[in-house]
C-alpha cells in the first residue's frame, strides 16, 4: 500500500470515528428525550380519544360509536387500545391488524400511587419480552357495569424508536456531507506531504543513477520542508564529493604521467642502447631514481592527505610550546636561507601554549617556510612572525617577498596539486599548502593567505591557546 494511500485511509478513519463518536453520544444524550417526546405524541393522541369517552358518558355519543372510532383510530396510528377495570384486567382492546403480538388478559402496568386523578405515563414489559410505551386515562365513573376504570394507549418501543429516524436524518446529512468534505481535505492534506516526499523519492533515484544535478522545491509542511532543504544540501555535497573525486584522479593521473613518462623513457634508451658509455647510462639512471623518489613522495602526500581528511590519522593532544618550536624551524630552514641568498628573519614575542601534535605543527610550519623560500628570489626575506592578539588564540605568520599571487587565484592556493605559473606570477606547491591547511583544521585552528603582486604572499595561522597549561 503507498503512502499516500495509507495517509487518506489514515484520515477517512480518524474522521469516520470522530463522526461516530458524536452520533453515539447525541444517542445517549438524547435518548432520554427521546422516550419523552415518544410519550408526549402518545399522550396528544390519547387526549382526544378521551373526550370521545367523556361525550359517550354523558350521552352526547353512543358508546359503540366511540369504540368503533377508537378501533379505527387503532388501526390507523399503529396504537394499542385498551379498557382496563381496577384489577387491569382487558375489557375491551383495540388491536392493529398487522399486529403479531396477542396482549394478554390482564395488563400489569405500573400504576401511581392511589388516587390516581390524572394521566400517567411509563413502559411495560410483555410476558413475551417485548416492549411498550404506554399512556393511561383513568375513566373510572365514566360508564356503567363493567365499570372500565383505565384507558390505556400502548405503542411498541421499537415504533417510538421510529422517532430517531426522523430526528437523526439532519444529522445523517450533516455527516455525510461533513465526512465528503473531511474526505477531499484529507486528500488535499495526503498530497501536500506525498507530493514532496515523492519528488525526493525520484530525485534520489536519478542520483543513484548518477545524475547528480537535483534540487526539489522547498513545499509543504514544516517537515517536509526541513526534508527537502536537507536533501537539497546532501546532493549538493554528494555532487561536490563526485566532482572533487574526479579532479583528484585527474590529478593524481597527471603528476604522475610526467615521472612515469621519464622513468620510461630513460630506462628504454638504457634498455635499446640509446644511453651508450658509462656517463651516459649514470645520468639516465640518476633520473630515473629522481623521479622514483619523486613518485613515492607523492605517494606518501597521496596517503597522508587522504587520512588527514577521513580522520584516520590521530593526533597527538599534548601541549606544545610554539614559541620553541618556530625557532626549531628558524634553525632548520635557516641554512637553506642562506644557500639561496634570502634573508630569514623572526619576530617572536612569548606564546601561550596550544594543545596539539608537535610533530604536524612543525610539518604545518616547515610546510610554509618552505613554500615561502621557494618563491622568495635571491636578496629576498622570508619572516616569522608570532604575535598574541588575543587571549584565546595565538597567531604566526609567514611572509615573503616573493611575486605574490592574483586576487583570482588567492581561491585556489589550498587546493590539492595546485602548482606554480611562474608566467602568471602564481604561487603554490603541490599538496603541501593543502596538507598544512588539513592540519591546521584537525587542531581547530585556522589559516588563511594574504598576497599583494609584486610584494609578497602572507601565511596566517591561528591556533586556539591554553595559557592556563604550562610545558616543561
């Protein structure tokens, strides 16, 4: 059964119950009045017969006259008759002639107490279990011998029960055309939620299928909204995961095409003869171990970035004293510096210290000094900078005098294998800005890049501090 079946059952049912709740307690209130109005109408049809009685008593109407009108008047409203004497027993009765019940002789009404000048009104149980609403007359006086004491109208309680029919059709119509009416609303509702559901049900198909341009219109109730711009943003992430996946085959395909091709090419030549004499056949061997080592270091990044992004490398949570850890790297890179004639110069006021991997923090750092010496020509300056501006966070910088980057490719400089156009003025290296910014990221911080052309480039690198935590 689908949903939007099992919605407009769901509420045709609720409905259909609430329609049956009302018309069961209109029963029980109004059963009471029911029986009420069922004697009234008993009582104004036994009024006129009495004054029938009390004419023929006072000799303005035959006594036969009467009866015969009475059996007539029995016939036609469906009533019992009956001329009961002080012990209840019949007298005389009137009997409709469709009629399957045979009244007994005598009638065992509950009476009043006595006197009894006025009507009264009640139920009686046949011996045969059937039930009657009756309205009695006292009429003793009236007559001679036999001395009929009691004129007593009877009707089935099923007759008096005809009476609902009548009340109950406005209600019948009410219902029916409240439930026609609950019943286009439950479709109407049924379909603001099946609707959009089902347009998230076909668009995850066409994902599956690999389509991946889907957006469903944001309709419906609250939750199904909620639902929509949900899915909306999963399928954007899942077409960004797809996209970057492609991307980094590309690029994983294109680094390596350029070793491998070298690789190739210098070991056929060894292989055909090409490389002839020893010098000769050493340089095509020292390449191809380059770009051996060159390969697995990309390998290596490969791996190493792929962890840092899926969470499987764990980190280190140990405080670390930056401060002694920029200077570690000062005293690294500093001979590099010196090999390309750059100045390599530290600006370093106290830090406080930061909870994290020592090891990555030093990568992140090393991964920066090293990109900064790369595009810093000869007679250049590469800084480092820590500063505290804030309490909770410290702040290291590393600038260069380099070529700088253009404002449109300041977007791309984190990216995985986003290389250097020395033609352009660009800046970048390979995987390890993105290794670096991945790091940083793991430890809660942040980074980010200034550049001016022909200036230099900025590395910002703010990481959340500890002052409360000492190191030794």
């Amino acid at each position: 059964m689908s949903l939007r079946t099992r919605l407009i059952l769901s509420y045709v049912l609720i409905i259909v119950l609430c329609l049956g709740i009302v018309a069961t307690s209109l029963v029980v209130l109004l059963g009471d009045q029911i029986n009420r109005l069922a004697m009234a109408r008993l009582s104004d049809t036994a009024l006129p017969i009495y004054v029938q009685f009390r004419a023929a008593a006072r000799g303005q109407v035959p006594l036969n006259q009467a009866w015969t009108n009475l059996q007539e008047m029995s016939q036609e409203t469906g009533t019992y008759i009956f001329l009961l004497d002080a012990e209840d027993t019949v007298i005389k009765q009137a009997i409709p002639e469709d009629s399957s019940w045979i009244p007994p002789s005598k009638l065992e009404i509950t009476k009043p107490p006595v006197p009894r000048p006025i009507p009264y009104r009640g139920t009686y149980v046949a011996p045969d279990g059937e039930r009657f609403i009756f309205v009695a007359q006292p009429v003793a006086g009236l007559f001679r011998p036999p001395n009929p004491e009691t004129l007593v109208l009877a009707v089935p309680r099923s007759q008096a029960l005809a009476i609902w029919a009548d009340l109950a059709k406005p209600f019948l119509w009410a219902g029916l055309a409240g439930l026609a009416v609950s019943i286009l609303i439950a479709v109407v509702l049924a379909r603001s939620v099946y609707v959009p559901i089902r347009r998230v049900t076909n668009a995850a198909e066409e994902i599956a299928r690999g389509n991946y341009e889907q957006q469903v219109p944001v309709a419906g109730p609250k939750e199904v909204k909620g639902l929509a711009t949900s899915f909306n943003q999963m399928s954007k992430q899942v077409k960004h995961s797809q996209q970057m996946l492609r991307d980094f085959v590309a690029d994983v395909s294109h680094e390596l095409r350029s070793p491998l091709t070298s690789i190739k090419g210098f070991a056929q030549a060894m292989v055909d003869g090409t490389a002839k004499g020893k010098e000769a056949q050493l340089k095509a061997a020292t390449v191809i171990e380059d770009e051996s080592k060159r390969m697995m270091r990309l390998v290596e990044e490969l791996l190493e970035f792929s962890r840092l992004e899926s969470g499987q490398i764990t980190m280190v949570k140990e405080p670390v004293d930056l401060k002694e850890l920029l200077h570690q790297c000062y005293e690294i890179f500093l001979m590099h510096a010196e090999e390309k004639g750059v100045n390599l110069k530290t600006d370093i006021v106290p830090l406080p210290p930061v909870i994290g991997d020592i090891d990555r923090l030093e990568q992140v750092f090393s991964n920066l000094l090293d990109n900064a010496l790369k595009h810093t020509p000869a007679g250049g300056d590469v800084s480092i900078i820590a500063r505290h501006p804030n309490p909770n966070f410290a702040e290291i910088s590393i600038t260069d005098t380099g070529p700088g980057i253009p404002a449109e490719q300041m977007r791309h400089v984190f990216e995985r294998f986003y290389r250097a156009d020395p033609s352009a003025g660009k800046a970048g290296a390979g995987l390890g800005l993105a290794i670096a910014r991945q790091i940083v990221l793991t430890h809660h911080g942040d980074i980010m890049a200034k550049s001016t052309l022909g200036k230099g480039t900025e590395f910002v690198v703010r990481l959340p501090a500890s002052p409360n935590i000492t190191t030794h």
